[in-house]
C-alpha cells in the first residue's frame, strides 16, 4: 500500500509541472500599451541597452545615447524606428542598427529585467 501511494504522488507531481507555464524571459508589451515598460537588455559583446516602451513609441538607451523611435509595425515581430536608426526584431529579442547601414549598434539583445 505504501509504495502505491508513493507511485500515485509522483505521478501526480509529474502531471503538476507539465501544467506549470513554461518561463520564457520578459515579455515586451504590446505597442499600444499606454503604461510605460522599462526593459533593460544584454547583448552580444556584453553590450547593455536599456528601452522603455510606451503608446506605440520606444526610448532606446545604449551608453550615454538615447534614440527617440516611433512604432512602425513589423509582420513576424516588431519595429520602431525614426529617419535614422531602428530597435526591431522578433519574440523578446531585439537588434539596434542604424538604418545607413553596417554592422548594427547591438545585436542578439535579450531581456535581463525589468527597470519600471
């Protein structure tokens, strides 16, 4: 009896973390959330870049820079951009680059934490 309860209780947990979310990071809110969302992000060449999302607009903040950018909608992800540089990419991680071209600003950026 006793090793049958033993069977049924890891059964029973097995069934309970199979059921749990699994935790894939920090999500980035939806463009038209209002509240503004502070996300700071770790990239390659440990590169860290800090954004704050808010009503379909980011500040990106990489070093002692801060671009502006407005968002620009993205079929498979998303996109924020101005006339110069863009914070763009797919799931939670993002890419800056400047839009002339080159080697992106920072790229494979993955959420770290929340900042707000």
């Amino acid at each position: 009896m006793k090793r049958l309860s033993i069977v049924a209780l890891a059964l029973m947990s097995g069934c309970t973390a199979q059921e749990q979310p699994l935790n894939t990071g920090i999500p980035r809110p939806a463009p038209e959330e209002a509240t503004p969302t502070g996300i700071a992000y770790l990239c390659e060449g440990r590169r860290e870049v800090a954004v704050v999302y808010a009503k379909n607009r980011v500040s990106v903040t990489m070093g002692d820079r801060t671009w502006r950018l407005e968002y620009q909608g993205a079929g498979q992800g998303f996109r924020y951009a101005d006339a110069t540089t863009e914070w763009s990419g797919r799931d939670n991680a993002g890419t800056l680059k400047a839009l002339s071209g080159g080697a992106p600003l920072a790229a494979n950026c993955q959420p770290m934490r929340r900042t707000t």
